[in-house]
C-alpha cells in the first residue's frame, strides 16, 4: 500500500472566476507535495439567468488556472450547480478531501453580512476538513 493511500490525505482547490485562481492552484501545489496528498482542483460554474451572456476574461482566468493545474498534476473536475457552496461541500465529501483551499471573500463586510459569501458556508459545511483561506494578493 502506497503512504498516499496510508494517509488517505486530500488537497481540493476550489477555483474561483477571479485572478487569485492560478495563485490557490499553486498553493494547492504546495500543500498536496508536501502531504504526498492527492491533489484535486474544481471548479463550479453557476447556470446563467441569461444563457449565452459571455464572461469571457472571468472563465479565461479560470480556464488558466485549470490548465496550470493539469501542468502540476492535478485532477481537474468541473461542474454546474445553483448553489457554488453546496456543490463545493458535497464534492469534498465525495472525494474524500481532507483539506480544502479557497479564496477569502472579495465581498464588503456589508454585503457578506446581507447575502453571505462562499467562503463563510463552506466553512460552515465543511465539519471535520481543514479548510484554507487563502487572502487575495495584493496588486502594484
């Protein structure tokens, strides 16, 4: 029996549409190298209130960070849900994820308090899995 398959440990990166994505991929990276985990990279698309309504630069950014991914091994699993934090949630279940990276909330204080955020109920969902905030990288 293999130390991963021993250790059973699980890296899922949890990409979002924004510039910060190839910045958890490489996080994600890290951690699953050092932990000798399986390393798991996914991605939720929302269905569209109006098919066909282009966000090409948002679904670039995470389309290059989920070809940044394949480049580091990763498994790379992508689907559409309503609810992106209940997708994220159900899927670290079924792969077995031990741990979990995600970007912090570009959300106002203000605005996460009225509507909450992905982040906040992932955590809430998320019992008994280390889940990683990862902060936005400052730009210059």
């Amino acid at each position: 029996m293999s130390e991963l398959a021993r250790r059973g440990e699980t890296v899922l990166v949890c990409l979002p549409e924004t510039d910060q994505a190839s910045n958890l991929v490489r996080r994600g990276a890290y951690l699953a190298e050092r932990l000798r985990a399986r390393f798991v990279v996914f991605h939720v698309t929302r269905p569209s209130a109006r098919p066909g309504t282009p966000r090409p630069l948002r679904l670039r950014q995470a389309q290059q960070a989920m070809d940044l991914a394949r480049e580091l091994g990763a498994e790379v699993v992508v689907r559409e849900a309503p609810k992106v934090s209940d997708a994220i949630v159900a899927f670290a279940i079924e792969v077995n994820a031990t741990q979990i990276i995600l970007g912090a909330s570009t959300r106002t204080w203000i605005r996460e308090l009225l509507k909450g955020s992905t982040t906040r109920a992932v955590l809430d969902g998320a019992k008994d899995l280390d889940v990683h905030i990862v902060q936005q990288v400052a730009r210059q």
